[in-house]
C-alpha cells in the first residue's frame, strides 16, 4: 500500500501554487487546502466589519470563526460561518489588504491550528508562503514557487478577468511587489524557502509542466 504523504507548496504571488496544487492533488487523489483562501475569507471577515486594522479589532474575531473547505465542480468551495465567501474573497480589496491581516499572530496561530488539523493523516497537498516552514516542516515534499513579477501579474490579471473583473496590468504590478515585501518582511511566519524545499521557477512552464514536474517528485516519494 502506497503510503500518503503531506506536500507542501509555497511560494509568492501569483507564482501558480493554487492551481498547481490542485491538479496534483487531483491526480494523486489527495485533498487540496488553499491556505491562501483562508487568510481572505479572515480578510473578507474584518473588512465586513468595517474597523480599523489593528490587532484589537481583528483577534475577537478569530474566537467564533468557523471556515471550511469542499471541492466542488468548478473548484474549492469557501464556507466562512456557513456562507459561500469563494468569489467576494477574490475581489482587489481584499487583496489589498489581506497581507497584513495574515501578518497578525492571532490570526496565523487560528489558522494553523486549524491547517494542521486537516493535514495530521498526511494524503494533502498544501500551498501557501510558510507551509513547509512552519506549518508542516516535516513535510514529505516541500517546493518553492517562483515567477517574474510581470509574469505574475499578467497570470493574475487573466485570473480576475475570468471572474468579471478588471484592473490594470501596472496595479496589478505594484500590488503584487507591495505583497512580496510585505510577506517576505513580516514579523511572524515571514515567506521564506525551507532549506530542503526545490524551487521551481514557473515563467516560462505551462501549469502542466510545473504539475508534471511535482508529480514526478511525488511518484519517487510514494512508491
């Protein structure tokens, strides 16, 4: 019997680990968590809130939260308190804003918590920015995504567009910078490159040369 281990995708944004963790997971049969959609329902969740973004606002919220995740026809569902949040957390402003909120201890040891919880029997694939650092560094397979800025932010601006809506390629540009030094920069669980994890830069591949690629690393691990 195959034994199920844990994979661990990190990497910046718009550097191609949702989708790539998806289509693994699917071809290994695994369950896929979106760690990143977890930090924008959170963001979602304060924005609705409509107070200042300080640790005193956004911590209380974090005590009742409930977030779940399902797999359905078009992709992972997101259930914040029981209401299907998949789009609304897809949206510019949240973006904007859902670097530091995710920067907030509070929030990241909710989150992890949880994160750990749903990993513990091994058979997922994880992506994130400190999931084979922190959340499981003992991770099986650990991998480090990385893309040109320009790259990843026209993949973004295609992203978006398919959901009706629309932002210039130069936001986009200046949003995903803002995010990468935010994320590499943070206090707590900053974005690093676990020293055992293989980087794989994605300008030039395809989504299914990237896949392949994982998934050949995997097969070696598995079998």
């Amino acid at each position: 019997m195959n034994k199920k281990i844990i994979i661990a995708i990190d990497g910046y944004a718009g550097s191609g680990k949702s989708t790539t963790a998806r289509l693994v997971a699917k071809q290994l049969g695994y369950i896929y968590i979106d760690t990143g959609a977890m930090y924008r329902a959170v963001t979602l969740l304060w924005l609705r809130a409509g107070t200042e973004l300080t640790e005193q606002n956004i911590c209380p919220l974090m005590e009742n939260i409930k977030l779940e995740l399902l797999q359905g026809d078009e992709g992972q569902i997101v259930l914040l308190n029981g209401e299907d949040v998949s789009l609304q957390i897809r949206t510019p402003e949240v973006s904007s804003y859902v670097s530091p909120v995710s920067a907030l201890r509070c929030v990241r040891e909710k989150m992890v918590e949880q994160q750990r919880q749903i990993g513990r029997n091994g058979g997922i694939v994880m992506d994130g920015r400190d999931i084979g650092t922190q959340v499981f560094p003992n991770a099986e397979l650990k991998i480090f995504l990385t893309a040109s800025v320009e790259e990843r932010a026209r993949r973004r601006q295609k992203e978006l567009a398919e959901k009706q809506i629309y932002e210039p390629i130069e936001d986009l540009i200046k949003n995903i910078t803002e995010r990468d030094y935010y994320d590499s920069n943070r206090e707590i669980s900053p974005l690093r490159k676990a020293q055992d994890a293989i980087e794989i830069n994605t300008t030039n591949l395809t989504i299914e040369e990237q896949c392949r690629i994982i998934l050949d690393l995997a097969h070696k691990l598995i079998n």
